[in-house]
C-alpha cells in the first residue's frame, strides 16, 4: 500500500489534500452530482470534476464510481464524506462566532422550542431592554438534542447532570394537567377521565403514567379516545382549542392559567419529576454575555417560582383541592367562595 505523500509527517506539519478539492468532493457526495456541487460553489460543472479527480490522484483511491447518468460513492468516499459535511459545518459556526465577536457580545441559547415559545421569548423583551448591546440568538436544543460547543449556554430540562457543564437549577419541572374550563366542567372526578380526549405527546406517554400515579390512581386510567402529537408546542395548542386534557410542563402554560384560557385538573404531590436547569462550559463562566443573561435569567426563574405558588401546585396534596373519594375539583373551583 503506498502512503499518499501529504500524510507523510502528518502530525508534524498537518498537511492536508487541497482544500478546494475537498470542498468540491463533498459537495459532490452530498448532492451526488457535478452540476449541483458547481452550482452551489459557483464554479463549472468541469472545474468540480477536475478538482475530485485531482483529490482522487492525490488520495491514491476514487471517490466516485462514475456511471452514465450518475454517480455513487465508493466505499472511501461514504466513509469520507459525512466527516468533511461535519467539519465544514463546525468551520463555518466558527467563522461565525469570531465575525459576531468584532460587533459586540452575542449570546447563543440552546433551547426546547417549546420552552422557547411559551416561556423564553415572551421575556426576552426585559432582557433585550437591561442588555441593548448583547445580540441573543435562540437555537433549538431540548432535552432529545446533544449540547454543542459553540453554545454560549443552554436551559434544559433533566436531573442537572452533564458531564463538563455547570447546571444551575431554575425550577422544579412540574407537570400539570389542563384543559380548557368547558372541558373541566365535566370533570368531577378522577374516573371521569375515561370519558374524556386525553391529548399525547408520541415520545412523552411516559408522562401520563407517571401523573396518574402521582395523584394516587393504582393504575392508568383507560380513555375513550386519545390524540397523539409530535411535540409539546402542538398538544398545548390542541388542549386550548378545546381538543381535550393534555399533561403539560407548568412554564408551558403558566400565562395560559393566569389569563383563564386554561385550567388545572389536580395539582403534582411532593414527587419530583425533573427539574429546569441553566447549563453552560466553566470555560464560558465570566463571560460578559453569560453573566448578564445569567443574573437576569435567576430572576425570571424566582418569578416562575412565584407563578407555581399563586397557582396553588405547591408540592403536596391536600384533600379540600383533590378527594378521590368524593370529587376532582378544578384550580378555578377550589379557589371559589
């Protein structure tokens, strides 16, 4: 086997095939085509085709098996071409970061949409008003989604453990369930619900379970009817059209409550389900831009506190709000006169 000469000394000198080429083949492979590979980088059909088999010489293997009408990936070039997407992705997200550093502070937050939608955004007015020159950039991270790097911080959902990250507690993740009051007016009873749409989340069935028997149900109740979604952002939706009872994290819904759109069937007993936490490398901790959104997100996590306690879902069961025996009673009729 001979050794393409620009891995000789490799480690010294990091020598490296030439970039064009590289570009040029894994715009190739990912297209699977000349022509779309030349148009995204701008060049002729025949320049990208020069350059892959200038990288095919220099390798000392092909890439391509070339067919009349198209072509497929040896298999050095599937081996090789998801490697260089990754990193000209992670070269690009740099570039980014060292452009946005010459204009001023930016913050990236990983972020469930979901949390995002219903809790983040709507308070990042107070946030932006406080830090003008701090530029926030929201990207999707929820709990299914790994932490990447180039991260100024994330706020997440889970038991406050992620190895080489710092994770602060915000709130206790509390699960509610919640329909609309027309809904609610139905429900006297826990049993009631096996008459009722309970609205689910596809990869978070777990989460009914878990309530039924938090609220002290032996078993889970059987539904005459459910409605399953792919995300929480839809359920919510679902359960404020008026499709049925949907089980939802508190921050998800709070203003929803508070405004009366929406309602709580039983509050959570003192069983901690997770917990919402900020999440960000020790290597970022005196960052300008992490410590004011840090001061400021604490702040906005005592007033979530706050919200949990005016709603009365305080971590115990008491019988005057759920009596299993005699009643389910909606938030709006224990607060009643």
């Amino acid at each position: 086997m001979v050794t393409p000469t620009f891995l000789l000394g490799a480690r010294m000198t990091r020598q490296m095939p030439s970039l064009n080429g590289l570009r040029a083949f894994e715009a190739t492979g990912r297209h699977g085509s000349f022509k779309a590979a030349a148009e995204e980088l701008n060049v002729t059909q025949t320049a990208v085709s020069h350059m892959v088999r200038l990288l095919e010489e220099a390798l000392g293997f092909a890439l391509f098996r070339r067919h009349a009408n198209r072509l497929e990936l040896t298999d050095q070039g599937r081996a090789f071409q998801p490697g260089l997407t990754d990193a000209f992705d992670a070269i690009a997200r740099l570039s980014e970061q060292v452009v946005a550093m010459q204009a001023g502070p930016v913050l990236t937050v990983g972020v469930a949409p979901t949390l995002a939608l219903h809790w983040l955004i709507p308070r990042l007015t107070s946030f932006n008003r406080n830090h003008p020159d701090v530029e926030v950039r929201v990207a999707t991270g929820g709990a299914m989604l790994p932490l990447r790097d180039d991260w100024t911080c994330t706020v997440r959902r889970g038991m406050g453990s992620w190895p080489g990250y710092t994770a602060e507690e915000l709130f206790p993740s509390t699960l509610v369930a919640v329909c609309t009051p027309a809904i609610a007016a139905s429900l006297l009873h826990p049993r009631d619900l096996r008459a009722a749409t309970l609205i689910v989340v596809s990869h978070l069935r777990e989460q009914w379970t878990w309530l039924f028997e938090a609220i002290g149900l032996s078993a889970p109740i059987q539904p005459a009817n459910h409605v399953s979604f792919e995300s929480s952002v839809m359920a919510i939706q679902a359960a404020l059209d008026g499709v049925g009872v949907a089980v939802a994290q508190l921050p998800y819904v709070s203003e929803a409550l508070v405004a009366g759109r929406l309602v709580t069937l039983f509050p959570i007993v003192d069983r901690k389900y997770e917990g919402w936490y900020l999440a960000y490398r020790p290597i970022r901790e005196k960052d300008p831009a992490l410590l004011a959104f840090r001061n400021w997100l604490h702040g906005e996590a005592e007033l979530q506190r706050q919200v949990h306690k005016r709603l009365g879902l305080a971590q115990s069961l008491s019988a005057s709000t759920i009596d299993l025996k005699g009643g389910l009673k909606t938030e709006a009729q224990h607060r009643a006169p």
